[in-house]
C-alpha cells in the first residue's frame, strides 16, 4: 500500500506551506508586557503551546515570558538542559512547591498546603524567582507601547492539587510584579480536562470541585487576604494584603467538552489557542486600520459589565475558537492524483500507428516474417553435400526404375538420407528458432519509442496484442494469427505434393539417363532425389520453421499482452488509490474547505503541465529529468512511480505561481470554478461564504457544558482574526447585522493562511456547570469519607450551591 507515502508528502507539504504562509501573516502587537503564570504538574502540556501561539500571532512576543509552578521534583526535571529545549530554559522559569508524589490522596491538597506554609524556604525561593523574572521582564522595555501595565495570566489545571497555592502564588506574583509597574491585570484559566478522568474519575471530580469552591470564595466582592510573602534577601517577611474585591479580573473556565455536550476532536489544543488569542484581544495595539473598519475593539469594562448580573454577583466566562486555513494537505493530494492522471492519459492517448506500421515496428509483416524464417534455416547449398552418402549397395538402374522414389530412396540409402536432413537442417533450424527471444528484441524498440513523440506505450502495446480484430485499428496479433493459418493450409498443400511426388515411380522423373553407363545414371538419380525431393522438403522446413517462428512470435505476444495488461491494471489501481486517499481526506475536512477542490485543481494542475510541457517540449514529463519510463518505474514498484512522482509534484507543479494563493484567494477560485450546471458538488461563492460562516461559528462553540444552554445573564461577543476588508469578512459583518444580539469585532490582520474566530460568553456561575453538579455528588461523598481536599478551615470557604 501507498497510502503511508502519500499522507506523509501530504503532511509533509502542509507542514511547510502552514510555516510559510505563517510568515506571510501580518502579525499584531500587545500593548503591554504579558507574563504567562502556568500552576501544577498537570498544566505542563499548555505551556509550549501557548508560547507557540504567542509567537506565531504577536509582532513582540520575543518579551513574552513564563513561570511554571510545580512540584520539586519535576521543577528539577523541567529545569534540566534535556528536558524543554532553549525556550524553556531562558523563556520559562520554574519555581518550586512541595511534591505531592507520597502523600495520602485524602490529605494532600491539605499537607502540602501546611508544609508550603511551614517551609520558608519555598516562598524564600518563589521571591528570588519573581524578582529575577520582573527584571528580565525589562530587559524587553523597548518591544512595549508601554510599561505602565503587565498582563499576568495564570493557569491552572482544575484537578491539580498544587491550585491550591493559587491565592499565595498569585499575590505574592502582583506583588513583585507591582514594584516594576503601576497595576498589574490578572486573569485565571482554569482548564477542566473531562477525557483524561478515567479510573479516578471519583477523586479527581472531587479535586476539581475542591477547587472550583475555593474559586467562588477568591471572586467573591468581600474575598480579603492577608499573609506574610514577600520575603526580603534577611529573610524578613512583608504582609501582602488584598481586597475586599475579587481576585482575578476575570475567570476563564474552559473544558474539552463543548456547550453542546461534544468532546473536542482536538482535545484541550484549542484552549490553549483560546489563550493566547483572548491574551491578545484584551492587550492589542490597535492600528488605524481598525478605525476603518468602523468596528469597536475588545473593551475589558463592557465585557465585565456584560456578564454581571443583576445581583451584582460577578459571572465567570468561557470561550470558543475555530480556525479555517488554506487546506494545503487536500490540496497537496489532489494535485498528485490529478498529475497522475494527466500522465495516465497522455500513456493511453490512441497511438495513429495503422496495424501495417504496428506489424513492421515488431517485425511482423509477411515479408518480414518471411525473410525472418528463412535465416533460421541452413543454406540451401548443403543439400548438394548429401550426394556424397554411401549408398546400401549397388542397385542398378533397371532395379529402381519401376520403384517409387520413396522405395527408391529407402533401397539407396535406407534411413541415412531422412536422419542426415533431421541432423543438419531441421534440428539446426529447430536450434536457431529455440534461441530466438522476440522480447528481448523488442524491448529495446519499445524503451525508444516510449520517450518518442507520440510514444508507444504498454496501454497501446494492450490494444495491439488484444486477441481481437477491433483493438484500436488493428491487432497485430490478431494479424499474425491469421497468417499462422495460411501458412499452416500451405504446409498441407506443400506436405501432400511431396507426398505425391514420393509415390511417383522413378522411370517418370525428368532426370538424365546415359545408355550403357548404368553406374552415371544412378548417379544422375541420387542428384535428382537430393535436389528436387529433398529441395521440396527444404521448402516444406522453411514453411515449418516459419510457423515456429510465428508461434515463438504468438508465445511473446501474450506474454507481452499480459505484462503489458498488468501495468494498466497497476497504473488503474494507482489511479484509484490516488483518488480515494485524496477523496478521503477532503471528506474529513469540513464541507467548505473541501468543496471544489477536485473540480479547481483538474484544471490548476492541468494548466500547469501544459504550460511547462509548451515550453520545455512534449513528452518532457516522461524524460529522466521527471518521471522517466513508466514502465521501468513500474517493474520497481508502486512505491517507485509514487516517489518519482511526489517529487515532480513538490519540484515542478506546486512550486508554480497559481498554488502561491493566500487563503482567500484561493477559495474564491475555487468557489468560482466552472462547472455544468447539473453539478451540484460545485457551490457557489455566496453558498461557500454561507457555509464557512457557519462552519467557524459552530467550530467556536464555548469550551463549557452548562446545565442550561442560555443561562440568564448570557452575554456573547465574537471576534474575527483576519483581513477586514476581505470578501469573506465583509460578508461575514453583514450576515446577521440588523438582528444579532451580540456584539462583533474584528481584529485586523494580514492574513495569507487563513481566518480565525473566538467566540467569548460569559454570566454563568459555577453552579451552572454540568461538571459542578456532577463532581458535587462525588465531593460530598469523599469528604464524608475522611477526605480533607482544603488548604484552609472549610469554614473559610463559601457554601456549596
């Protein structure tokens, strides 16, 4: 199978496409410094990701910086040079908290808490750490519009028992942090990974709801906190105090299952894009260009108003993101199919060769087959040599005359003259016939007149061996058949002659007779015998050896026949595979990006090769510089052929202009590619918008199953990244425009490799949650149990809801 080699060129070629077009992206700017706080073990797979993202998004994402709490033992690991690479060495501080590996799962959250508390030497060490964080953080002074205001995001992983530190990592972050500059922003994304439960789904549920009850205390509008954390170079302990007010400016709950109950095809990845995109909404430089658009940006104030209900009781918020780009993996496979294709049919293009021009290229005209057989045989003139066999004897004349030449013949020389001829004319022609290979003649004609113009290929050497008449214009098989039988009528008529002529008597033969010299004419009469009867047996053997020769000729016609049939089968059986590997990986992207692809790049790929084909000559893509023979690539193997032709697809055809197409550019071509009517695959530009519109909305559905759909205080915004000026986006402001209920912006952005959206909602709170009522039940259990999953007294904590 192929279909190994043909996805990962697929990949392959998507991987660099994505990276290219990446770099063709206008890129925008964060106003502020950001600073990424990741809390926990379980938190570590968010950390590359969401520095990625920043990087591929913002112009001045070199200063983004990031600390990752976590246990000692994996702060140790995370901090080694073998583990995380360049970017987590100098972009990715660690800091160290207790470890929680051999503790009693009913206990830790609770000892590990008490041993933080009791150890001064990890809030000693989380000191150091910020501070030197906050001065790297200024090394990058000059990337920033302005220093005035740090964003500090934190995450965390619900079920993590090390969130339980959250309200001292955090303070003790803004108050370092608020010595360098004026007010720092916090928010909390508290990601809820609902697939990787498994076995422990019991204790982790109830970790989660642990958490997510300290949570409602943190943002609660009278939460006040006051401890000892800042810790000078002496060891002297400073309070750091907050509130009454909530902690985070805003929480971002975000689940890998959706509000519709889903779970992400991509698990918790578009969580972190969700990150790093609501990041930049909330700290983006906002250029002219967003003025013209006549659209508002992000406002941080109307978005925390949104979600507070009337009570006053701050909601939290959740998010979706969905992301359409340049399908360069369809594409990719499409082109490959649609290049072989072409390839097949320029093999199967009718060769106008008439069957007396196909039967002479092999050698398989009467003339030819003719002079052919007649070389296989001995010279003639050896018969006269046969005049030299000892005679049985000495028959007279008067002895023989009134014998048949047969008898005449036995009576002279019994079996000699019979097994002189088999010894040195038949077997010698039998000989010369065995050694004849006609493949191995004609495959040197047919690797010349593969790479001629027009070439004979396998598909047409199918047609001209068929074992039929109609084979397109001729089978010369069918022509060397018909000659087989002629000739086989003519060696019957040429065997009853001789055997005519054997029953003659010899007094009847028109040979010398001398009187008186009895001896000379026996002589005359031996002369006789070996020239004409054994010169019509010569004939009889040149007839022989020539339908020997023709069914050698018939032998290797079949056996060409079927390699030949075998290629075309092998070449269909490609085609096919082609085809359905790239059918199928158009069926597994959503409908608009999918649609039209096949239809567009038959005709791209086709106008490709003609142009290099009129410009480097006919018949260039099967010269070595390209594919080559066909039929040798063939003989190595499917895998040869595919190779080959990977690299004529990746060097020649999609390296051409008309694949350079940033990403709306290209869906425009293909959502205006010409098609008849009655195709109904092929959509419209109004009909693709339609569909895109509705695909991004839908991919963006919130990351957060509530137990309502639309809670009470539901508040939506949603955001395009892209060009807004481009057809798409235009059509997308005006779809909805005089009766939509929430508020739409667009970020501006030069985008070649594709459109994205984030969708944010918010004015739940956390007893709205599915997985709050879920993981209450089994909360309540475990602490009944002996669990204690706090830090602090529970009297502390606000009541369950």
């Amino acid at each position: 199978m192929i279909t190994s080699q043909v996805l990962s060129y697929g990949e392959q070629y998507a991987a660099e496409e994505e990276a290219a077009r990446s770099r063709g992206d206008g890129r925008s700017s964060i106003h502020y410094p950001a600073l990424f706080l990741f809390v926990g073990d379980k938190v570590a797979p968010a950390i590359a990701p969401v520095l990625d993202s920043c990087e591929r998004k913002w112009d001045n994402a070199g200063g983004v910086m990031a600390i990752h709490a976590l246990t000692e033992g994996a702060s140790r690991s995370a901090a080694s040079p073998e583990n995380g690479g360049t970017m987590r060495r100098e972009r990715v501080m660690v800091m160290a908290l207790p470890d929680t590996a051999g503790h009693d799962p009913r206990t830790v959250r609770q000892e590990v808490y008490r041993e933080f508390h009791q150890d001064s030497r990890y809030l000693a060490e989380m000191n150091r750490t910020l501070r030197r964080l906050s001065n790297s953080i200024a090394d990058y002074g000059r990337l920033y519009s302005s220093f005035d205001v740090i964003h500090l995001s934190i995450i965390t992983r619900v079920d993590d028992p090390l969130n339980v530190f959250l309200p001292e990592i955090t303070l003790l972050a803004r108050a370092v942090l608020g010595q360098s500059f004026k007010s720092v922003q916090m928010d909390l994304y508290a990601l809820i990974n609902e697939r990787e439960q498994g076995e422990n789904y019991g204790y982790s549920s109830s970790v989660g709801l642990a958490f997510l009850r300290e949570l409602d205390g943190l943002q609660a509008g009278d939460y006040t906190f006051q401890a000892p954390l800042l810790v000078t170079e002496e060891e002297l302990s400073i309070p750091v105090a907050h509130g009454p007010a909530p902690l985070f400016d805003l929480v971002y709950l975000l689940s890998d299952k959706n509000e519709r109950g889903m779970l992400s095809a991509h698990g918790m990845s578009d969580n972190y894009e969700i990150i790093s995109h609501v990041s930049l909404l909330k700290n983006r430089v906002r250029p002219t260009a967003d003025q013209a658009t006549g659209q508002g940006g992000y406002n941080n104030m109307t978005f925390k108003s949104g979600i507070r209900g009337n009570t006053g009781r701050q909601g939290y918020a959740s998010a979706g993101f969905s992301g359409v780009r340049r399908p360069n993996r369809q594409i990719a496979l499409a082109v490959l199919y649609h290049a072989f294709r072409r390839l097949a049919e320029a093999l199967r293009e009718a060769s106008p060769w008439p069957v007396r021009d196909r039967q002479a290229l092999l050698g398989l005209g009467t003339d030819s087959l003719r002079e052919q057989a007649a070389q296989l045989l001995p010279e003639r003139e050896g018969l006269a040599e046969m005049t030299g066999l000892m005679s049985h004897g000495r028959p007279s004349y008067h002895e023989l005359r009134q014998l048949s030449l047969r008898e005449a013949e036995q009576l002279l020389f019994g079996d000699g003259g019979e097994a002189y001829f088999r010894s040195n004319f038949v077997a010698e022609t039998a000989r010369r016939t065995e050694a004849f290979d006609p493949l191995r003649t004609w495959r040197g004609i047919f690797a010349a007149q593969e790479t001629a113009v027009p070439p004979v290929t396998f598909y047409q050497l199918a047609e001209w061996t068929a074992d039929r008449e109609d084979s397109g214009g001729g089978s010369v098989l069918y022509g060397l058949r018909q000659h087989m039988a002629g000739l086989r009528a003519v060696i019957a008529s040429a065997q009853a002659e001789l055997d005519l002529l054997y029953a003659e008597s010899v007094e009847r033969q028109p040979f010398q007779r001398v009187p008186l010299f009895d001896k000379r004419t026996v002589r005359n009469f031996i002369h006789y015998l070996f020239t004409t009867v054994y010169g019509q047996k010569y004939e009889l053997l040149r007839l022989e050896s020539e339908l020997a020769f023709c069914l050698r000729l018939e032998a290797a016609l079949e056996q060409l026949h079927a390699e030949s049939i075998s290629r075309v089968k092998a070449m269909e059986s490609l085609e096919e595979e082609l085809r359905g590997i790239a059918l199928d990986s158009i069926g597994r992207t959503n409908d608009e990006l999918g649609q039209n692809i096949m239809e567009y790049y038959r005709t791209v790929t086709e106008e490709v090769m003609k142009e290099i084909e009129t410009r480097r000559g006919p018949g260039i893509f099967f010269s070595e510089r390209y594919m080559g023979s066909m039929t040798a690539l063939l003989a190595e193997g499917k895998e040869a052929v595919i190779s080959r032709l990977i690299e004529l697809c990746r060097k020649e055809l999609l390296a051409a202009e008309p694949f350079a197409l940033s990403f709306e550019e290209e869906l425009l071509r293909r959502a205006n590619v010409a098609a008849a009517y009655e195709n109904r695959e092929v959509l419209s530009r109004e009909e693709l918008f339609k569909r895109l519109y509705r695909n991004l909305e839908e991919g963006a559905v919130v990351n957060v199953r509530l137990f309502e759909y639309t809670q009470e205080h539901r508040h939506e915004e949603k955001y395009f990244f892209g060009d807004s000026s481009s057809e798409f986006l235009r059509y997308a402001f005006g779809v909805d425009e005089t009766t939509r209920i929430y508020r739409l912006g667009f970020v501006h952005e030069q985008r070649r490799s594709g459109i994205e959206k984030l969708n944010l909602m918010g004015g739940f709170h956390l007893e709205d949650l599915l997985y709050y009522r879920n993981a209450k039940v089994y909360y309540e259990t475990y602490v009944q149990n002996g669990y204690h999953l706090h830090g602090v007294d529970e009297a502390q904590l606000p009541e369950l809801r």
